[in-house]
C-alpha cells in the first residue's frame, strides 16, 4: 500500500497540469472548414479551368466511393473514441486523455486522415483532379496551423506518456 502523501502529486505538478489543461493547443482554425472550403474551391476551378482525371466514369465513382466509404467508417470510429471518453472534439479545447487505442493505433491523426482520404476520394469520384490538390492543399495548411500546434501542446500536457506514443505511431498512417 503507498502513503497518501507519497500518492499525492505534488502542488506544483497540479497547478502544471491545470495549467496546460486550462490552456488547449493553439489551433486558430476549424479543420473541418478548412476541408469544405478546398472542396468548394476544387469543384469551383474545375467550372472554369477544367480538370477531369482520365479514368473511366464507373471505375471513378466506384473507386471514389470506396474511399469516401473507408473515410467515413475511420472518422465514425476515431470521433466514437472521443465520445466514449467525454471529450470535445474541437481542436483547441483542453484535453484530459490520450487516445492511443482503436484507429489511434495506426495514425496520430485520423481524422485528419479521413478528410483527407474524403477529399481525396470525392475527387476520384467526381472525376476532379482540382478537388485532389485542394485536399492536398487543406492537409497542408492543416498540418501546419493544427497539427504541429497540437503535437507541442501534447507533449506539455502529457509529457513522456506522448513521446513514447509519438515515437511509435506514424502522424497520419
């Protein structure tokens, strides 16, 4: 059995990490936005300057529709993990848990993954290759104004527990 004061955290540790709990990453952005708006802006260049990817109509909507479907079923179970553990799902809320199990196996991100591989698939389907390079585009700017925010707040808030977690899981797949 361990004393009580030997199980207690210290003041300091707890003032820390209220500190760094009360404080969210610092994403300045709506990912989900920044994927709709390189949807809009895909399919809006492609009224203007064309862009069709040369694959046969069935074999893109079937293709297309695979991916938006695999896309769909990751981003049900990576947000299922958040609601099970009563967590927000915005970005740059506080977070008390560590999601390393279900999809969070496999990618740091899987949301973010699964925009991607939304956008990615809708294009195929469409047969819209502006709506590919927008995607690509989003996961950039998602990277840098979500992503790399969220990974420092991380490792703040859970310090050797993240690292050890980052080392062994890729930060999309």
């Amino acid at each position: 059995m361990v004393a009580p004061e030997a199980a207690a955290p210290s003041r300091q540790r707890l003032s820390m990490d209220a500190s760094i709990r009360g404080n969210g990453p610092k994403v300045r952005l709506h990912p989900p936005s920044v994927m709709f708006v390189a949807l809009l802006a895909g399919y809006a260049i492609r009224l203007f300057a064309g862009g069709r990817l040369p694959l046969l109509h069935a074999f893109a909507e079937g293709l297309g529709g695979l991916i938006v479907l695999a896309s769909l079923a990751l981003i049900i179970s990576a947000v299922s993990a958040f609601a099970e553990a009563g967590e927000k799902l915005r970005p740059e809320t506080p977070k008390d848990h560590l999601f390393t199990k279900g999809p969070y196996r496999f990618s740091r991100n899987p949301i973010y993954f699964a925009m991607m591989m939304f956008g990615a698939g809708f294009g195929i389907a469409t047969s819209n290759v502006w709506i590919i390079l927008t995607t690509a585009l989003a996961g950039a700017v998602i990277h840098v104004f979500a992503i790399l925010p969220e990974e420092r707040y991380l490792s703040e808030r859970f310090g050797e527990e993240y690292e050890a977690y980052r080392r062994s899981v890729r930060r999309w797949i």
